[in-house]
C-alpha cells in the first residue's frame, strides 16, 4: 500500500489542484505512529475568495445550467470513481485519522452508496402546483441555495464529506467545503475524482484550513448563502453567530452523549456486545457514539463487569492491519483531553473498571475504557469525551431509564434494548434524540434521516428532507382571470 506519503496534497479551487496563496503547506503526522504522513497545503482567507468566486462562476456558467438528469449522471459516475479508487481512499482516511482500515471500509461502502442515493434522488425534486379560488393559478419551483460552505471535522472525513456534498450537488448547489486542518486528504482526493468524472469546474472546491481563521472566514463570507456545519456543540453556537452578519442559511450536526438501554428482559448476547461495539467503533470518535450504557438494577453488576471484558478483548492496535478492531485517537493532544475526563471522573467517585491509562510506546492509542458512574450528575455522563469511554449508570424502572436518557444536552441517537416490543416503541416515542434504535446499534444509511434534537443541532443528514436544505422554493403566481386588475380602480 503506501499511498499517502510520497504527494503534496494542494487545495481543489475552480476544477485544479492550486497552491495557496499564503504558500503554507504543512505536516500532517500519522497519529496512530506520530511520524510525518504527508503534506498538505492550507487555504487562507485570499483562497477562500478565489474558491466562493470559482463556486460563483460555477452557477451562473456550466453548474448552473446542468439538468437534473445530468447531475444525477455526474453523483452516480463519483460514486463509481470512489468505488473504483477505493484501496486508495480508505488507506489515505486509515492513516490520516488513525482509524482501523476494517471500519473505514464500511464508511467508504456508505459514502458510495449515499452518492448512489442522492444520485436516485434528484428525480423527486420538484414543486407543485395549485389553482387558488377562480382566477389564480400557484405554481413552485425548487432552485439551489446558491453557493454552500461546508465545514467538516477530522472524526470521519471521507463519509462527512460525502454527507455534505451528495445532497448539495443534487440539489444543483456549488460548494467550498472546508475539512479538518488535520484530515484534509480524502476530501481533496474526492475533489479531483469530481472533477475527473466531469463535474464543472467551480462546483466542488476543497479549502482546507484552521476553523477560527479560514473556517470563520468562510461562514461570514458574504459570496456564501448557506452553511452546513458538523464539529462540536461549542464550535456550532459560534458558527450561528457568524452566520447572522450577513444573514444565511444554516444546517448544524453536533455532539452527542448518547445512551445504549439496557432493560432486565433483553436479549443480552446481543445487547452487552453491541453496546460495547457501539462506544469503541472509531474509539469513540463519533457523534453517535454510545458513550453511556444505562442498565436495569438487578442486571448492572453483571452488565459493568462484561462490558469490562469486551473492552479488554478488543484489537487494538496497526489501522492497517485488517484484524485491528480499534485504532488510535486523533492526536496526542486529544489522547490527553480524553484522560482527563477519565481521571476527574475517578475524582468524582467514578470507578475505572476497565482501561483508563495511558500506554507506553509512540501512537496516540488509548484503551478501551470502562467506568462505573453511580450518578448522572458526573461530568463523565453529562460531558461528550470523544473517545473510548463508557460510563455505565443503573436505573430503577422503565421511567426512570426516560428520565436518565433524556437528562443530558444533546439528543442524537440512542438504542434501547428489551425483550418488549411495546416497550421498545414507548420509549422511541419519549427519547429526545433525532434516531432510537430497537434492539439496532447501526445508525447511519443513505435514506434515513440523521440528526439531533437539543444540543446536537438541527437539520438532517441522509434523507430526502436533506434536499429540502439546500433549495429554495420560490412561488409563482399567475392569474388566470378575465377580469382586468385595477384594485383602486383607476
Ligand atoms: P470542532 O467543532 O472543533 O471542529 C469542526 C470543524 O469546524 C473543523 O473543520 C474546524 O476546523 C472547524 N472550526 C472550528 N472552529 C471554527 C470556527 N470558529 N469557525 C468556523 N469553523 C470552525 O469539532 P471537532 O472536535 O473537530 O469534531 C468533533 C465534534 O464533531 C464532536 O462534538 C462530534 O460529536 C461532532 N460530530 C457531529 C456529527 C453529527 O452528524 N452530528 C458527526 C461527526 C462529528
């Protein structure tokens, strides 16, 4: 393999690889070995022009004027592309986030496979129409937004990106998409493969950089009408003030603290195993992560000390290695972000039953960690950690589970897990969260809206309702009167 290391990866504007005009090309450090990876150019605020400019050139040119039908053909040819290239992508996202190659090949299927759906989609936009009493007849037409920046983070950058893009290419919309100065080198790669398939130049530019500088600069950009967002609860309020001046459109995916269920009556070969796979899949690294196992009283004992020993079992180690269950974390500055919640949890009165320090030897691993949180009220249960951490609470009843679930800020996903169908429809009904999964840990497919309730944001990912965010509806109204129209009667 060994793709990565011998390019220079520049920014995508206007249909071309293009240097930036800074100059600043920089490092990127494999995080699972901490050697140099490879070098990849940062826009700065001059690029970000020249990107939103080649974005606008694009929809008054060629972009603009490309039929569904054809966008339809370009979505399903990238998807070909990334399937095509797929060796290459998933071994540049393994290495670039430190993510086991097993886990970023089910990504890499999800991303062709939403390029495929979105590609089906784009034949039920539409508006509609309706004659209005005896002389009016209402006409609406579906239009794109306009220019969109995206701003993506380093958790998942290929399958981020390709939630960003599908939909707002389907829609007709170009797009300056902004990655994680970290993991900017399968979205630059998907850029070219646009371009390769023939997508018109300016309708998918690749502008990585650092948020508060570059990214700011591309949601106050005054050439952008929409911006769509995924990052963290803190980055995502700021990012809504920055979009108030001037006024636009914006779509937010955030954080999450989200719960696995586990009822007395489930079945628990399934329900222990899966809550473990659902915390320690990308080690923790993603929004829908569940990061809390809530567990009926008379099973929690039995519940923390298995998952303890799930959590011991899993594969740690090379992200190349198709064996490897679980990879590194980001960085070695996230590795010690993460341990610091694992150890003011200790101080708090949470017990570490399994993982819980830091390794020797170089790579930002860290273990698969268990911890006992008697109460909901601890920062570890309240507080998103982003890594391979799972505090496990008991509850007393099935309304006390509802209460414990609902009791955080964010409301992405949570999976419940019984023996009781009616219970398990009860208790989707009463959970804040933008997904419940009965007795389901998977979260994200093509054609299921994803999203959150709360504090993790709002607008959805995935669904045809995604569409509806990047179009306008614009209505027209026509009379069909015989009468002439003269309402002061002049
Ligand atoms: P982050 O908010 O720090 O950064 C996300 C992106 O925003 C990056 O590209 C970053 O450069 C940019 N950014 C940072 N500050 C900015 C600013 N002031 N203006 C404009 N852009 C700015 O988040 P992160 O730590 O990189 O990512 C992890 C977070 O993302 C977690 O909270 C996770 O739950 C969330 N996430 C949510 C979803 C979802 O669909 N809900 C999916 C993946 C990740």
């Amino acid at each position: 393999m060994a793709v990565a290391t011998d390019r220079e990866y520049g920014l995508f504007i206007g249909g071309e690889v293009t240097e930036p005009a800074s100059g600043e090309v920089r490092e990127l450090i494999e995080p699972a070995t901490g050697e140099p990876l490879a070098r990849a150019a940062m826009a700065g605020e001059a690029d970000v022009d020249r990107a939103v400019e080649a974005a606008r050139d694009a929809l008054a040119g060629d972009w603009g004027k490309t039929s569904g039908t054809e966008r339809s053909r370009l979505l399903h040819a990238l998807a070909d592309a990334i399937a095509a290239n797929r060796a290459e992508l998933a071994e540049l996202e393994a290495r670039n986030v430190g993510k086991a190659i097993s886990s970023v090949k089910a990504e890499h299927h999800q991303a062709v496979e939403n390029f495929r759906f979105y590609g089906s989609a784009t034949a039920s936009i539409g508006g509609r129409s309706n004659p209005i009493g005896g002389s009016l007849l209402f006409y609406s037409l579906k239009e794109p937004v306009g220019v969109v920046g995206q701003i993506v983070p380093w958790n998942y950058p290929l399958m981020m990106t390709t939630w960003k893009l599908a939909p707002a290419l389907a829609a007709g919309c170009a797009v300056v998409l902004k990655p994680d100065a970290q993991t900017p080198l399968t979205a630059i790669r998907m850029a070219e493969l646009a371009a390769e398939v023939g997508f018109p130049a300016g309708a998918v530019n690749v502008v990585p950089g650092d948020g508060p500088t570059t990214g700011a600069y591309l949601v106050r950009h005054p050439g952008v009408d929409k911006v769509a967002f995924t990052g963290s609860t803190r980055t995502g309020g700021e990012i809504m003030r920055l979009a108030s001046d001037p006024v636009k459109r914006v779509t937010l995916e955030l954080g999450g603290k989200s719960p696995s269920l586990v009822f007395a009556d489930a079945d628990l070969a399934s329900a222990i195993p899966s809550s473990a796979w659902s915390i320690f899949y990308a080690a923790g690294q993603s929004c829908e992560a569940r990061s809390r196992v809530l567990v009926e009283k008379p099973l929690y004992d039995e519940v923390v000390s298995k998952l303890g020993e799930h959590a011991g079992a899993i594969r740690v180690g090379d992200p190349l290695d198709p064996e490897t269950q679980m990879g590194s974390l980001i960085s070695l500055a996230h590795r010690e972000r993460v341990h610091g919640f694992v150890e003011r949890g200790a101080g708090e009165g949470a017990e570490v039953v399994a993982g819980g320090a830091v390794p020797d030897g170089a790579g930002a691993f860290y273990p698969p960690t268990v911890v006992a949180a008697p109460s909901n009220a601890l920062e570890i249960v309240q507080e998103e950690v982003f890594g391979p951490v799972v505090a496990v609470t008991p509850f007393e009843d099935e309304a006390e589970a509802v209460k414990l679930a609902n009791d955080v800020r964010y409301g992405l996903m949570a999976t419940v897990w019984t023996g009781d169908p009616a219970r398990g429809h009860r208790l989707a009904a009463r959970i804040k969260s933008g997904t419940v999964g009965i007795n389901m840990p998977y979260t994200a497919f093509p054609g299921i809206p994803f999203g959150g309730y709360k504090q993790s944001g709002f607008g959805r990912e995935l669904g045809l309702e995604t569409l509806d965010l990047y179009l306008e509806t614009k209505s027209v109204i026509v009379s069909t009167g015989s009468r002439p129209i003269n309402p002061f009667g002049l």
